[in-house]
C-alpha cells in the first residue's frame, strides 16, 4: 500500500450535462502519487463520463483539473497524452487494419536518424517494430510470432493486450484502465493484474475503472465509489468489505455510517 500522499492528478467540481441530462454531477477526484486507485459504480453512474473528461475525450462545462498542482485544459486526448496521460479504454481503442508495431506508436511514429529521418522524412520501422516486440514480451501479455500482423488478425484479449502495452510503455504521469481485463481469460487478466502492481513498484499512479471486485480488492489501494454522477465515498480494501462497497455503491449503505467513516484518506 502506498504511503506517499501527494496528490498528483486531481478534479474540482466537474460537471457535464448532455441537454436536461446530468452525466458529471459537481464531483471531486483525488489521485495519490503511486498509488492504484479505483472506480467503482452502477451502470450510468457516470464513471466513463468522469474518465473521459480526465483523459481529454471531453471537456466538462465546469471544474477545474490539476496535474501536480497545475491547472490542465484538455480539448482532446492528444492533449492528455502529451502531458504524459496514456488510457486503455474499454471498447478496445486500435486499428485494425495496421500492424501491432504500428498500434503501438499510432501518433509518436518516430523517423529515421540523420538525413534520411530530417529530410526524407522516412519512418525508423525497424526500430519502431523491435521496442514494440521488447515491450510485449517484457509484459509478458502476448504470445505473438510476427510482430508484423494485422491487430484484425488478433483475439480480443491479444487486442487488449496491445493496448494495455502501449499504455504502460508510454505513460509518464498516470495510466488510466478502464475495465482493462473485461475482454481477457484468467491467464491474460492475471498479467494485466501483475502489470498493475509492476506500474505502481515503478511510482507511477494507476487509475483502474472495473466491474470486477475481486481484481479492484486485490491491486487497489483505495477505491472511489461513484453514483449518480459523483463520488460518494473513498474507502480502502482493508476497512471495508466487496459487499459494503457494492451496499454503497447501490445506495444500500450510507457511507457515513460505517465505523469506518464516508472516506478513508
């Protein structure tokens, strides 16, 4: 668990109404250097709403968002990237029709050294495919014999899997995963979960959106609990159990009236 209480990446009374719908109701949002930090809610509780305005894919009609103190305005993802934000969303985000290599620096393509990079423009594609098959094999997520293929040509947990390595090779503030095990087997999920805690031993915060309580209680060292477009409660693995989270999560249970209190700092 971590002990560092810094907080890195924070939100301020976020809002986003789509007409008489109110989607990101004024809510806070507070990320620990180092830490893994989950989301949990209902379905429309406003989780992917809140995630998408953290990772640039929307922009809030009110609040204010700070990365290590300072304010950030975010108008696209490219931005939040750009600022060190890598996320792996949950409906898969790569192209099907390029290779793996291509995936993983889709938008950072890098160029030859020397003249043929500075004036011909031409693409280092060797060394582009030899960092991306190091980084798959580092994470131990892929078992894949030519780098070359087509994402298309892929399962759904290797396309996964393709993402959650870009993300990780990538990221230099936070790593956002939204429901990044949801298309995986046990074996697969099991990795994912170990690249978790790999990310977190490096220093580098984790922002895990699931369904999966069991995966939450396991890597998370605090967890935010959203509903009805805001965030109800902070609680911790070790003062509350999977079933109170969901009774709060549902509104079964009042936070506050655990021993534990509505927020576990």
């Amino acid at each position: 668990m971590t002990t560092d209480k810094k907080i890195v990446f924070q939100a301020r009374g976020l809002v986003k109404r789509y007409g008489h719908v109110t989607a990101i109701d004024h809510t806070d949002f507070d990320l620990h250097a180092g830490e893994v930090l989950a989301i949990i809610g209902d379905n429309g509780a406003g989780k992917s709403s809140l995630i998408k305005a953290l990772s640039g894919a929307l922009v809030p009609d009110e609040g204010e968002i700070t990365l290590d103190g300072k304010p950030i305005h975010f108008k696209s993802p490219m931005d939040a990237r750009a600022l060190g934000i890598e996320t792996v969303y949950q409906n898969l985000a790569v192209s099907p029709s390029l290779d793996i290599a291509d995936n993983m620096f889709l938008g950072r393509e890098r160029r030859r050294p020397g003249i043929l990079g500075s004036v011909f423009r031409m693409l280092d594609k060797k060394g582009m495919h030899d960092e991306a098959k190091a980084k798959l094999a580092e994470l131990g997520l892929l078992t894949i014999q030519n780098i070359n293929q087509a994402v298309e040509t892929l399962s759904g947990g290797q396309r996964q899997g393709v993402a959650v390595a870009r993300a990780a090779a990538f990221a230099r503030h936070v790593v956002i995963m939204d429901e990044p095990t949801a298309a995986l087997g046990v074996k697969e999920s099991r990795r994912v979960l170990n690249l978790i805690n790999d990310v977190r031993a490096k220093g580098l915060p984790v922002i895990l959106i699931s369904h999966n309580m069991p995966h939450v209680f396991e890597v998370a060292d605090r967890i935010h609990i959203h509903r009805l477009g805001k965030r109800i409660a902070i609680i911790k693995p070790d003062t509350h159990t999977m079933s109170e989270a969901v009774a709060i999560m549902t509104g079964a249970l009042n936070p506050e009236d655990h021993p534990a209190g509505a927020y576990a700092a």
